[in-house]
C-alpha cells in the first residue's frame, strides 16, 4: 500500500467527476513508472489518488483501462464521425479522416502518450489490451466501409482489407512518433502514412467541388503505356504520376 | 470437479506426449462445451483426460493456450517458411503462401475449428487472446516484408500495410467459413481474398519463367484510356481486366 495521505472521501465522484478520474490516472502512471505495473494495486492508486475505491471502480471497469482513459471517448467519436458521413465521401478519404481522431488524441498530452507506449510494451496484459482496443477501432471503420461497399463484389472483403491498411498506416506513424519520444510533428507523419494507404486503394482527393468553367478536366482523357510484363503495382505508379496525384 | 475417472498418472507426459496433449485438448474443449469455458478449471480439465495437473502445465502455459493448441507450431512453421524464401521469390505472393499455413491448421480439424469459434466469439477473454496471436502472425510477415522493402522509400510502412491486409483479407475468407459451420472450400475462398491482395499491391506471378521464344509477351504494350476525373482504383480494374489478370 502506498503511504500517501487520503485526501478524499469514497463519494468525492459524485460531485466533480473529471478531476477524480483525472486524479486517478495521474496516481495510477506516477505508481506504474516508480514501482511497475504489476506491482501496483488498484488499493495503491486509490490511496494515493485520495479517494475511495469505489471511485476508481465509478471510472474504471479494471486495472488495465486506466491505462488508456480516452480510448471509449475516441471510439465515441470516430463512430459518429463515421455516422455523419454523406453519400458523397470518398470512403477511404473518410476512414483516413476518422484514424486522424485516435492521433489527436495521442498528441493532445504527448508526455502521458509516450509513458503509456514504453509501458504498454513491458506489460503483456498491457499489450493484449490495447490490441482489443485497436481491434475496436479496426472494426469500427471497417464496419463504415462495409456499409458504403455493400452490394459491390467484394465489399466486405475490401472493406476488411482497407481498414486494416489504415489501422496499419495509422499505427506504423504513430509508433515511430512514440518510439522518437513524442519528438517530430505526428500529424504530418501520420497524413503521410496515410497518403500512402489513399494512393493504394482510392484517389482519395474526395468529392470534387465544381468546377468553374465546367468539368473538362474530369472528362480529359489520359493514356497509359505499359510493357504488359511490369507489375502492377508499377503500373499504378505510373498512372499516379501521369494524374499528377500525390 | 469432473467426476469422470483418472486414467493416468501425473507423469505419463514424459513417455508418451503428443497422445496426452490431445487428451487435454479433446477434454478441455467437451468441457468447455458442456459447461462453459468460465466454470471450467484446468484441475476439471487434467481430471476428465486422467492425467495431473502437472502434465496440464507441461503442454500449456494456461488455459487460455488450450484453446488454441497449434498457434505456436503454425507461427514457428511461418517463420521458417518466410526465411528460407530467396530474393527472386515476389515478396506479396511470399507472405500471401505463408498466410496460407494459418488456413491450412484450421482446416486440419474443421470440427474443432468451428467449435473453436464459437467459443472464442463468447469469451471475451479468449477474444483478446486470439487477436495476440493474430498479432504474432501479422508481425511476422511485416517483418519478412520489411526486411525485403529494406533501402526503399517507405519500405516498413509498406511492410506493415501489405501484412495486415494480407492477415485482414485471410481472416475475411476464414472466418466466413468457419461461420458458415466450416461448409464450403476454405482454401478457395482465402486463394480468392489473398488474389485481391495481390492484385492491388503487387502482380503476385511471382519471378517468372523464361518464356520458350522470348519474351515478346513481357515487351507487349498496353495502352489504358482513362478520364481523369476517374477514382484511381477504377482505373486499376480497368487496367486489370485489359491484362487480363485476376
């Protein structure tokens, strides 16, 4: 058990809930760096937090989702994001907006986003944890893009794969950012990483605003040679650069 | 506590394994089954198979490892798979064959796998403990990948997106069959997802074979006529079908 002094009642939640929960998982991290995670009880964080430990069970289910505080909020809202999106969306364009949300909220406290990466990767539980929560996020874009592929060959197949993809691209940026101590500008990395996953699957450039003078440049016709032999994945390069996209 | 008889003794593991492995198996999984995976102890389990509770602790590390008895030999077999690959073998139609070790076990025992399923679907704990392992496996063809795509632009983002679309695509193909009680040919339907993959992030013929006269086929020009305006992975399927690729 910790000695720090209670400074709070078992019914302080009631009254002003985000200081408490806040409280907490600034206990909860200060306890987990100094003496490991494994050898911190919720007791221990209570305690030290000042509150009771019916208050910890009030904002947490358990141990482990104090460790990641904002993930139901963001879950929250990349759904409705998800949910507010017209017809007119270019879906992959969408799905790339809505992993932006995840990035904003890691970069909102770099410091406390950094900590929670080098614990994540010493603790197991930790670990298998926030696969379930990114496999939450996973299935939640992938659920949006099943929904605008449906009735398509392969819609569901293709959703699966282009949510992974995002996920992935998201995930690589963001890690490396983590993995740099938070140094660098994460957004860019991250529109980077997923520039790439938008060449690949979509044009991405989402809905054109009309044009001024008409659409001729949508009716301009663009020829691509090829040696039948190239892969394709050159071919498409090679199409992109003739696009002028990037 | 089971009531069904000891047939053996704590140290029959030492003389003949694999026998006692598939007793634990077949035991855990009729229990899990009749009773539930939460009211099921490993001292029930090690009780219906007839063996002690060491031998459990010998073959498994927990009860969740039971559950999923071949993911370690399957990634082990991955692994080596994915290393003794040569520099000419196509690096996405690699991982593709190497994804395809996972649908083979699954096949192996359509019955268990189905069951398997089920039971993972309901237990949230077993959930988080299969998406651990499917982590192991997209990490392992990321990090073949990676290795392969060293030196080029983007060559780990690339990486980690082409492995877990290739998972996402295989897991797409698996678990409809699996959800479809294991009816249907599995292997053609991951050969149909992973084809999907390789058809957007790479050409997936792998290195070819020198053509008896030449290689006139590989010098063939293709001409694609495309509108600007079109998104680019329309353009890519027209591409497609005018190679006659699928």
């Amino acid at each position: 058990m910790s000695e720090a002094p209670r400074r709070g009642r078992a019914d302080d939640a009631t009254t002003s809930k985000p200081p408490i929960r806040d409280a907490l998982v600034a206990a909860a991290f200060r306890l987990f760096v100094e003496r490991g995670y494994e050898h911190t009880t919720v007791d221990d964080i209570v305690a030290l937090a000042g509150v009771g430990r019916r208050s910890f069970f009030r904002y947490f289910p358990s141990k482990e989702d104090v460790v990641f505080p904002d993930h139901e909020r963001c879950l929250a809202e990349m759904t409705a994001f998800l949910a507010h999106g017209g017809d007119a969306d270019d879906p992959v364009a969408r799905v790339c907006d809505a992993a932006r949300l995840v990035l904003r909220m890691y970069a909102e406290n770099t410091a406390f986003s950094v900590q929670r990466y080098r614990l994540t990767r010493r603790v197991p539980g930790l670990r298998a944890y926030e696969l379930s929560v990114v496999w939450r996020y996973e299935r939640a874009l992938a659920g949006y893009l099943r929904d605008r592929f449906a009735g398509r060959p392969d819609g569901a197949l293709r959703a699966d794969v282009i949510a992974a993809a995002v996920v992935a691209a998201h995930n690589n940026a963001l890690r490396s950012w983590l993995r740099a101590d938070g140094e660098g500008d994460a957004a860019a990395q991250v529109d980077h990483a997923l520039a790439h996953v938008k060449r690949t699957f979509g044009d991405g450039t989402g809905p054109r605003p009309a044009a001024a003078g008409g659409d001729e440049r949508d009716d301009d016709v663009v020829v691509v040679v090829s040696r039948r032999g190239a892969p394709l994945w050159r071919v498409v390069q090679e199409i992109e650069s003739t696009l002028g996209r990037d």
